[in-house]
C-alpha cells in the first residue's frame, strides 16, 4: 500500500463554540481527564518543540506533571539540549495527541524556570530509582556505550541504598506560561474543528473558530 492511500474518516463527533468552557485551562482539564478515563497511553505525554541558535526546530517526547493557573509544567536536566534552547529562546511550543478520542491540543507560549522548593517537592516525591537516574544520566551527552550508563546506575543505588538522594543541582522543572492554545477535534470529509484561545490587550482569553 502506498502512504498516500491511508486515510481514516473521523467519526466521533464534532466540536462547537458552546461547548467550550470560557477558560483554556479548564477546558484542557476536562479533555485531559477524558482521555484518563479512556484509559489512553500515556495521556500526559507531550511533544516539546524548541529552538536551536541557528533557528533549528528540535521536537521530543515528555511527560506534563503538572497544570494550573499558571500554566504547563515539565522537569528535565538543566543541562538538556531543550534546557539549553530555552536558556537562548523562551519561547515553546507543546501538542499532545490524542489520536484515539481524535482530538489534539497545540500550546504556545514561554518558559520559567521552577524555583528550587518546586523543584525539591518534586524530587523528592519520584520513586527512588528515578531520582537516582537523574543523577546518573547527563542527558543529551554522548555515550559510547548503554553499559556505562547502566554501570553508573548501579554505582549510585548501591551509594545510596541506605540514605536519602540529594536532588542534582543540573535537575529542575519549567512552567510553560501559554499564550495561545488550540484544541483540535476530527471531523467528517476533513472538515475538522479547531478553535484556539488568545489573550486579548486585557488578558482576557478571546475563542476563535480556525478552518482546518
């Protein structure tokens, strides 16, 4: 079969303006906790899109911990290539989807950096064998083989099989501060809907409705 030929119609329903909550926040929760409820894999996993300095786009999977008022919240290592990105670029954009409800979310907006006591509730509360490959793994540096990474693991949890994991000074987490978010649902013929939320001059969210 040619890629060309494979096409699915999108059956499950459309999206409409009054079904929308006014706030993209807690209509983002209410997608997310459906997709929970469908039992979905991994329901929190995002794409994470970043900037190089040569204006390079760079995309990888992560998982978001946390959602409030105040935005979208991921951890990684500070020393990352998306860490590093955003050191030079605040700007970022995030997409989860989620193919089987049809339905896809498109973020954007900035990063800041966690402060060190979110930082440390986080830490802390991750089963231990996590919080040991954090210090283990510097991520996006160059390894010449999977046993080093897997020897330094276990070098760490003999280390500290009796004692509490100081949190790594190269691990932390950001807050993405959305300034627009689109929420996508499938429709029949590919006429899709999508509307995305902005902030207006007030700080208000405006909803528009975009063609697909």
């Amino acid at each position: 079969m040619e890629l060309s030929d494979i096409r699915r119609e999108y059956i499950r329903g459309g999206l409409r303006r009054k079904d929308l909550l006014d706030d993209p926040i807690e209509q983002f929760n209410l997608w997310l906790q459906q997709a929970i409820d469908a039992k979905l894999t991994d329901p929190t996993a995002m794409t994470v899109a970043t900037v190089d300095e040569t204006g390079q786009p760079y995309q990888r999977i992560v998982l978001l911990k946390n959602v409030d008022q105040h935005g979208f919240v991921f951890y990684t290592n500070l020393g990352s290539r998306k860490a590093k990105h955003l050191e030079n670029n605040s700007k970022i954009s995030l997409h989860f989807p989620w193919h089987p409800l049809e339905r896809q979310v498109h973020i954007t907006g900035t990063v800041e950096k966690l402060s060190a006591m979110e930082n440390m509730k986080y830490f802390t509360s991750r089963p231990k064998d996590s919080q040991i490959a954090a210090i283990a793994s510097h991520q996006s540096s160059r390894i010449s083989a999977r046993g080093i990474l897997e020897g330094k693991f276990l070098e760490l949890k003999q280390k500290f099989a009796k004692g509490e994991i100081p949190m790594p000074s190269f691990w932390g987490g950001f807050r993405i501060v959305p300034n627009s978010v689109e929420f996508w649902q499938g429709g029949e013929h590919r006429l899709h809907d999508r509307f995305i939320y902005t902030h207006d001059k007030d700080e208000r969210w405006d909803i528009d409705r975009l063609a697909p």
